[in-house]
C-alpha cells in the first residue's frame, strides 16, 4: 500500500497541474483528462519512467444522457411500489431524486475512457477525458501512442459517433455497410431508422424506413385473478384449471 501511495503521490507531483482530478478507489486510479491534453498526457504516461504504460488495454467510448435518472423513460409509468427497483440516494456527481423520467446529470454527456498496464510495474489506471457537447464530439486519436487504439477508436466512432482526429481509418466497424446512427446513443431508437430486406426486382438487399410501429414497454404490473373476486370464490372442490 506504502508503494502503491507513493506512485499516486508521483502521479500528482508530475501531472497534477495539467489534469482535472485524481481519485483512487480500492487501490485503482483513475485521472481526469483535458481533452485539449490527451495526447500529450498519453505520451507522457508511456514514456516517463516512472510510469511505463506501455499497453493500452482498453478504449470505450460513454454517453451520460440521462445519467442519475431513477424511473425508466415511459409515457405512463408507476412510481412507487414492487414495479420500482429503485431506491433514492446519492453518489458522485449526480443526485438521485422522485422526479421520474428527468435526468440529474449536469456535466458533459459523452466521454471516452481508456484503461492502461505497466507490465515492467504492474500497475493499472483508468483516464478518463470529457468532450465538448457537440453532435459528433472530437478527440485526438491515440493509434500512435499505442497501436491497440485503433480498433477501439473505430468502435467509439461507430457506436457513439465519437470522431478521433489524426486516426488513419477512422470507419465503421460493427454495423453493416450504409448502416444510418450511433448505436450506443442513449437516445437511439431501440427499433433502429431503417431496415432491411432483399428486393427479389432489383436482386439486391435494399434499405428501407423501418415498419415496426414504435410503443413504449410499461413494468409489468401483476392483479388479481379476476376469477377470483369477492363474491365469485368458486365452490370448494372445484376444478381451478
């Protein structure tokens, strides 16, 4: 613990002006980011020796729409009762309160965080860099700091509409070719913008608007049996089935 305190105590004596914040919980850490400063804290964390991240694990991309909401976003929905798996708390940056469908998340809605090992220290952390509220938000790539970013930032791109500048191919890479959105955006229909279908005319799979009605799904809600009412208890002996 004394080695692991001294580390994070390095981490903020070289980097601590240029992030946002430094948190360690059960022993991880994880850093806030610029996202004028992430290149160049990523180049940082690789080639000092005091830190030696020489592998990037992981690179994903996050949408905080919503974030913190308590009920589930239905037109007509209980509150309160067994259909409500939601208790009323507080945790971090956001409030959780009785207001359904309304969002406590004040900050920006996307981010991207990436996930890094020192082999030669085994050592783990946790960046995290917010991005200006724009339709398609924009950070630079890391593909030339670690190589293992590539895919991942094809990912984000493809799944958030995250844009990676300098990235040498920077397409989708999980949806089907002439595929119409993002995904992974929380405000994302769940039936999608458009379908497809083979056009047995043109010989071909074509695109079209979806057909599939949009509805709201509701919590289920169990009654009585309606059979069973006061008054229409059936007779003793009686076949229930």
């Amino acid at each position: 613990m004394a080695e692991q305190q001294t580390w994070i105590d390095v981490l903020r004596a070289k980097l601590g002006e240029r992030l946002d914040g430094v948190r360690v919980v059960n022993g991880e850490a994880t850093i806030e980011v610029p996202a004028d400063a992430w290149r160049e804290i990523a180049e940082t964390l690789r080639d000092d020796e005091d830190f030696g991240f020489e592998i990037l694990i992981d690179l994903c991309g996050v949408d905080y729409l919503e974030y913190g909401q308590t009920e589930w976003a239905t037109d007509d929905a209980s509150s309160e009762g067994f259909s409500r798996g939601v208790q009323s708390a507080t945790s971090g940056r956001f409030t959780f309160d009785d207001a359904p469908g309304e969002s406590c998340w004040d900050g920006p809605r996307f981010a991207v965080v990436v996930h890094l090992l020192s082999v030669q220290n085994n050592r783990r952390l946790r960046m995290r860099a917010w991005l200006p509220d724009d339709e398609f938000p924009e950070l630079e790539s890391l593909v030339d700091v670690w190589a293992s970013a590539n895919w991942f930032e094809r990912e984000a791109f493809d799944l958030f509409g995250i844009l990676f500048s300098g990235h040498p191919d920077l397409r989708r890479i999980l949806t089907d070719y002439g595929f119409v959105g993002h995904p992974f955006r929380k405000d994302f229909p769940l039936i999608g913008h458009v379908e497809m279908r083979y056009d047995t005319e043109q010989a071909r799979v074509v695109y079209q608007p979806v057909t599939i009605e949009p509805r709201v799904l509701v919590p289920k809600v169990i009654r009585d049996d309606h059979r069973y009412t006061d008054g229409d208890a059936p007779a003793e002996g009686a076949d229930h089935a």
